[in-house]
C-alpha cells in the first residue's frame, strides 16, 4: 500500500519492464540448462542503466539512488528470477565500500559502478549465519600480513574480482581485500539449488599488504554491520519478489484449473488461503519498504527493521511457495512449472545473512530477553 | 519553519497547557469517554478533556469545522494523534458516532442531517449504537428482517436485533430495516436513525463469557421513524451499510485500537516468568512465541503506517479494509493469548489481587470477538478472494 514517489515507481516499472523482457524466467532455464550460473553477460547491461552503482556516490560513478530504489531492483529480479551479482557486489560490497570510503572507495568505486569488476562477501565460517564468530585470523608476521582460515556460502563467489574477507586480528574486525587468484587461496565452487554460484573459500598463509586491510576495529564493525543490514534489507526486498511471482501463478492457477466442474477457486478453503497468502503479503511488503526507507534515513529503527524484515520473509516466502505447489498439484511438482524454481531460490533467500530465528533471537535480546 | 513544523510546535504546547495528567495515565476498557445523554464522567478530568477538546474540533480532528471538526489535512491529523501519543494522551471520546456513523453521513447524508447529527457526536453529546445484526442474519448481514412499513408521514418499525453494542447505553441508533418488501435481498434496505427513548424500542442485555454485558438484544415494536430520518434514498441502505462497514473495519483493525488492551507484553513476561542467566526469558517455548508475535506486530504496525499515508494520498482503502480487520484482530487474539499463557496461574485469577486481577484473561475472552464483530475472519477472508483477488464465485 505504499505510496511511492514518481523516482521510485519509474524505477520499479524500468527495472521490470527490462527484466520480464530479455532476462526473465524462460532467460533463467536457459542459464541453468546450460550450466551457467553467473550470467556475465547481464552485467555490463545492468551497469549501464546505473544499478551496479545504485548505492555508490556519484564522485566514483555511482547514481546513489538509495536503498528503497535498490530494493525496487531486486525485487523485480526476485520475480524474474535474474541471476546477476547485484545482491553480491552493488549492495554488500559497494555498502562496505562507501562505509569505510578513503582510497578503496575511490579505486574501486568506479571498476565497481561500471561493471568491470565484481566481489564478494567471505563471511560465513560455519552452515548457519555467525557473523560474531570468527576463526579467520590475519596475523602480523616477520614478513608482513598473513591471512589464514576457511570461509563457506560466499555468494557468487566463483566469479569474484575481489574477495571482502572478515577476519580477526588480535582478537579486533578486520576487513580486507583478497584477490582470489592469489597465492594460497583456494576457491572451490558450489552450484546451489537455486543454480547459483557460490564458493568455499581456503585461505593458507596468504600474503597480504597494509593497503589491503579496509578497515580495522570499529571501523569495521561499523561497515560490516551497515554491509549486513543493507544485504539483508535487500534480500527481502527480492524474496518478497520471488513470493508475490508464486502467488501471482496460483492465483491465476484458481482462475482457470477446472475440477468437479468448476474452477478451483470457486472452493472456499483454497480462496480462504489465498486471501490469507495476500495479506501476508501486503503486510510482509510494508515492512520490506519501511526497513529500507529507514535505511535511507539512517533512522534509528533500521536495524530492528531490516531483522523483522528478514525474519518475517522467511515464513511468507515459504509460505508463498508452498502453498504454490500445492494449490497446483500434481503439475505443481514438476521442472516444467516455475513453482519450484521459486520455492529453491526463496530457500536460498532464507538462509543467507541469516534465517528467520536468527534475527527473532536477535530482537528479543534488543528487547531485553 | 514550515506550516506543519508550526502546525506541531503549536500543537504540542496546547496540548501540554490543556491535557490534565490525570488524562496521562494507562487506560482499560472502562476510563473509555463514550459520550451521551447518561454518561457518567469517572473524574473531573475526563470531563473537562473532553470539554476542552471538543470545543476544538479535535474529538474529530478530520471532519469540516461547519460540522464539529476541527478541519484538519491528513498530514496535520498524523501529527495531532503523533503528539498525542507522545504525551500518551487519552482519547477525549471514542464512540460508534465518530468510527461508524458520521463517515456514512459525510458521504451519504443531506446537508441538514450533517449539520444536526455531525456537532452531537463531536461534542459527544448522543451515543449512537449500531442495529444490524439480527439472529438470523448475522454473515449475511443482507437477509434481515426488521421491518419498516410505510405509514405515510413514517416508517413503523417492528422486529429484532441482537449483538447491539451498548444499546441499553446509547440514545440513538443506526438501523437497518427492510422498507421496501417487493424489492430483492439487496434493494430493499433502507438506513434508518431513530431514537432508542422512542416508544416501542426495548434491549435486554447479553452476558459474556469475560463477565460483562456489553451487548443486548434490542426489540422494536411499531417504533415511529419520521421519514426524514432516513440517510439517502429508500432501498439504499446496503450501499451505506457496506461503506459504514468498511470504515468500521479499518477501526477495529487499526493498530491504536483502543478496545485492543495492549500492553506491554515483554515486560509482562519478564515479570512473571523471569529472566535466567544467559538473560534470556526463562521459558524457551513462550520465548519462541513471544518472537515470532513481535515479529508480525513490527509488521503490523509498518502496514498500518502505509496505509495511513496511503489514505492521506487521497485513496480509499475499500475493500482493503477487510485486509486491515484480518490481519489486526488475528494478531489481537494472539497478543491476548500470549500474554495470559506468560501471566500463567496468576492470570487465573477472575477476582482478586494477583497480577492484573483478572483484567488479562478479561481482556484475553474479549479478544475473542475481535475475529467476529464487524463481520468474521472469515467473511473478511471471502471478500478479499472476491473483491481483490477476483476469485470466481
Ligand atoms: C463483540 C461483538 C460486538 C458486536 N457488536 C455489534 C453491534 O454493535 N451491532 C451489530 O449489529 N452487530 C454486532 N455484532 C455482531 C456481529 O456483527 C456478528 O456476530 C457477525 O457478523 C457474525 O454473525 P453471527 O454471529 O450471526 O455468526 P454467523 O454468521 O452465524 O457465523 C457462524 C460461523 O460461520 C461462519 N460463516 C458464516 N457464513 C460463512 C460463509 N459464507 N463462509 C464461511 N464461513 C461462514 C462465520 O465466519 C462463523 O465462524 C457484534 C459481535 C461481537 C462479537
């Protein structure tokens, strides 16, 4: 129900207008039939319209249109199920970027803004989202900084120009910057059941230099939070996508399939579920903008926002798919449906960055229990 | 500064001057200001908040001045109720006037009905009740009863309501009568106001199952309803009805619902059920719940935000109010449940001093007719598929 500014719905409408017409689902079986699960060829498109820099200021090349804008992107590529590195690259790595500013934002800035360029996220160190433990040590040694440790889940991370690796020094967040080809580094890549890519990451003794290190400390911790809160405000924003595409096919599905003599949607208990799949909907949708809205004002809900916001897209997106499949059918169950490529990509969704009991114990501990 | 930023400054000094402390405080159910010919005031305050506050137009913040208002835009309403709330103010008046009956008569009322009808209510001098209802017609609200026979001058009313909120409390009622009886289901119903002192009219109350007797039976025999007390033209009624029920709908929904008894349920369970070492509550399961319920009263409240702004963009929520009416009073029923399972035993207690003396599970019973009063969840569900989604009939 939100009422979005005339900026914001030409955005919307660019990005599904553009989407639905050269990259949506029918483009995506193409991808996964062939085994391509990084679609490089969208990336210099996308960047040319802006959105590789939607978040970055316009001195290194970005647009720095903001979060809601960002937000109405992905969630036109949740409905169209676009594979690109707009989650990995222009949202996490560019919020990292522009947090920490000074020489990185200004060499990378712009490599990132237009396309040239990609990184990731190394994060994870264990199956479940713990951004407060980390093993991944950089150590300060008679020939210089050494990196050591193990990363999982790095979304896109098989393609990556340049790796964002959280570590520990001395007990401290520290950032830095690795590139994958490096010596030491092993990247294996993971073709997830979304039929994206991601990576484990080995890092064995990796020399690094001082310009390497992006920020230290508070700093951060500072970054990476806003990094985090970013990537997940967004992440809901394209599950939010991915769960108004599925209810949209069952809904149309109502309309048509014929049992008994009548159509489907004529049988109470399936339109009692669907009018309730709506509503979750509608609400799960206000959130998702409010959170993003709050991240644009820097207001002081955003966090608490961005965690709901997350939290309650992981139960309507599985809601969504679900019941999906199921007001389908038999026909529901079966690769030639859109249902299921759905139904993996919302799991894909809900996991990363943290699924939805992570960020309900997070705000009941914000709440004091 | 700009208008609106003077437009709170201003409001939020006449406000400080002007709102006793006493009018401050937490209220239940009972401090409600409901208005009317016998309301007994429970304090000098509440009173003189009222007086004060009428005399504004702000009982009705939204409504033209000609007709009691205080003629306010929508972003200026936003900020008397944000300013209100920051001092936590009481509501001067709540009542089935200003929710039900006086958005039906700005939309659908004659020019001298607005202007005899709309003041009463905004300096809460009549409460209104709602006849709709009648035993056998409940979800299909369209198959009532109540007749109204054309008497020339007026209409003699006879038959049956039931459920009518406070109607041995209220002066006036907005009925629903069948007038024209060779009309179909729908066509038939006009929208009738009449005075409950009126010969013939008679209400028994219903004892609830939370104790109280909020609601009555109330029963017309050959009640005299002059013609012009009619809203809109004869047959119309249903057209009215639905727009009153929307706007009904979007009330009880609505997340300040004052008849919701929120309070605070984190420090409720913190109190009861403690907090163990790790500091967490100690009641994992309880505490899993409890999460889930704020993650969906978050939302909640970010949709009720939306659609507020929604509104003042100019749109009407129609059929969406459905959508609002569902989703707020499941939540309700979920908040009430939650926190009598985390008052546990005390919350038990029907009579006596224990916790909240028997207001928690007061309220939880209560709760329990969110989902039904102005139409089931059901109902909402059905017209959602309907009317939003175009599912087939
Ligand atoms: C606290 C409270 C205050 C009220 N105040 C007023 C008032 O002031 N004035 C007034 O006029 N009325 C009032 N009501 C009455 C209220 O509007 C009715 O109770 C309500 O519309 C349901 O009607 P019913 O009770 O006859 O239930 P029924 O219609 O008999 O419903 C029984 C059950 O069947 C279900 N059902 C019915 N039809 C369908 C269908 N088509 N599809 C699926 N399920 C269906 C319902 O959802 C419900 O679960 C109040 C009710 C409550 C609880």
């Amino acid at each position: 129900m939100e009422v979005l500014s005339e900026d914001h719905k030409l955005i919307a409408e660019a990005a599904q207008g553009f989407l639905k017409a050269g990259h949506g689902v029918e483009a995506f079986r193409a991808l996964r039939d062939a085994g391509d699960d990084k679609n490089a060829a969208l990336r210099s498109e996308i960047a040319g319209m802006g959105w590789m820099g939607i978040l970055l200021p316009e001195a290194v090349g970005g647009v720095d249109f903001g979060y809601r804008a960002a937000g109405l992107i992905a969630e036109a590529m949740g409905r169209n199920l676009t594979i690109s590195p707009f989650l990995s690259s222009a949202i996490l790595a560019a919020t990292v970027l522009r947090a920490v500013g000074g020489t990185a934002l200004q060499h990378w800035g712009p490599r990132l803004a237009e396309g040239q360029v990609t990184m990731a996220l190394a994060l994870e160190e264990s199956t479940k989202h713990r951004p407060d433990r980390i093993a991944t040590t950089l150590a300060e040694t008679a020939s210089g900084l050494r990196l050591t440790g193990r990363k999982g889940f790095v979304v896109d991370g098989g393609a990556a120009d340049r790796l964002i690796v959280v570590a520990k020094q001395g007990g401290a967040c520290v950032l830095v910057l690795v590139d994958p080809a490096a010596d030491g580094v092993v990247v294996t890549e993971q073709f997830m059941l979304d039929h994206r890519n991601a990576a484990t990451v080995a890092f064995e003794d990796v020399a690094l230099a001082q310009a390497d290190v992006l920020a230290m400390g508070a700093e951060a911790e500072a970054a990476l939070a806003q990094a985090l809160a970013a990537g997940r405000a967004v992440a809901a924003a394209e599950q939010l996508g991915v769960a108004k595409a599925a209810a949209d096919q069952s809904f149309d599905y109502l309309r048509t399939r014929k049992q008994f003599g009548v159509l489907i949607g004529q049988f109470q208990a399936l339109q009692h579920r669907a009018a309730d799949l709506y509503c979750e909907l509608a609400q799960a949708d206000s959130l998702v903008a409010a959170a993003l809205n709050a991240l644009d004002a820097g207001s002081d809900d955003s966090e608490l926002l961005t965690r709901a916001a997350k939290a309650k897209l992981a139960r309507v997106g599985r809601q969504a798919t679900e019941e999906g499949v199921q007001m389908h059918g038999g026909i529901g169950m079966t690769d030639a449906m859109d249902l299921g490529l759905f139904m993996k990509r919302d799991r894909a969704l809900s996991e990363f960055l943290g699924d939805a009991g992570h960020h309900t114990d997070w705000i009941l501990r914000h709440r004091g229990i | 500064m700009t208008d609106l930023a003077l437009f709170r400054q201003e409001t939020r000094q006449w406000l400080d001057a002007h709102c006793p402390e006493e009018m401050r405080l937490p209220m239940s159910e009972e401090d409600i200001c409901w208005g009317g010919r016998h309301f007994t005031f429970r304090s000098a305050a509440q009173k003189a908040w009222l007086e004060v506050m009428a005399a504004r137009g702000w009982t009705v913040p939204g409504w033209p001045k000609a007709y009691g208002g205080g003629g306010l835009s929508g972003d200026e309403q936003k900020i008397l109720n944000e300013e209100m709330a920051r001092i936590n103010a009481r509501p001067p008046l709540q009542s089935f006037g200003i929710w039900m009956l006086g958005p039906a008569l700005l939309e659908f009322g004659t020019e001298a009905q607005k202007r005899h009808y709309l003041p009463q209510i905004a300096r809460g001098e009549i409460r209104w009740c709602q006849g709709y209802s009648e035993p056998g017609a409940g979800s299909d609200l369209a198959g009532l009863q109540t007749k109204g026979v054309d008497q020339g001058d007026h209409f003699a009313v006879t038959g049956q309501k039931i459920w009518t909120s406070y109607a041995d409390k209220a002066d006036w009622i907005f009925c629903l009568v069948r007038t024209e009886p060779d009309a179909s289901k729908h066509t038939g119903i006009s929208f009738l106001l009449f005075d409950m002192e009126s010969a013939g009219v008679s209400t028994r109350p219903i004892k609830l199952i939370s104790g109280a007797s909020p609601f009555c039976e109330t029963f017309f025999d050959d009640v005299k309803v002059p013609k012009d007390q009619i809203v809109g033209e004869r047959g119309q009624g249903w057209t009215i009805a639905k727009y009153l029920l929307t706007h009904e709908r979007e009330m009880i929904g609505a997340s300040d619902n004052a008849l919701f008894a929120k309070t605070d349920l984190v420090a409720d369970a913190i109190q009861s059920v403690g907090v163990n070492e790790d500091g967490h509550l100690d009641d994992p399961m309880l505490r899993a719940e409890l999460g889930q319920f704020l993650i969906d009263e978050i939302c909640f409240d970010a949709h009720m935000q939306m659609s507020g702004a929604y509104m003042r963009a100019g749109h009407e929520l129609g059929a969406r109010s459905a959508e609002l009416k569902y989703l707020g009073t499941e939540l309700n029923k979920r908040r009430q449940s939650l926190r009598v399972s985390a008052g546990g035993a005390d919350d038990l207690v029907w009579e006596g001093t224990a916790n909240s003396a028997g207001q928690a599970a007061k309220d939880w019973l209560r709760a329990k007719g969110n989902s039904i009063e102005g139409g089931t969840s059901e109902v909402m569900l059905s017209i959602l598929s309907k009317a939003v989604l175009k599912l087939p009939g």
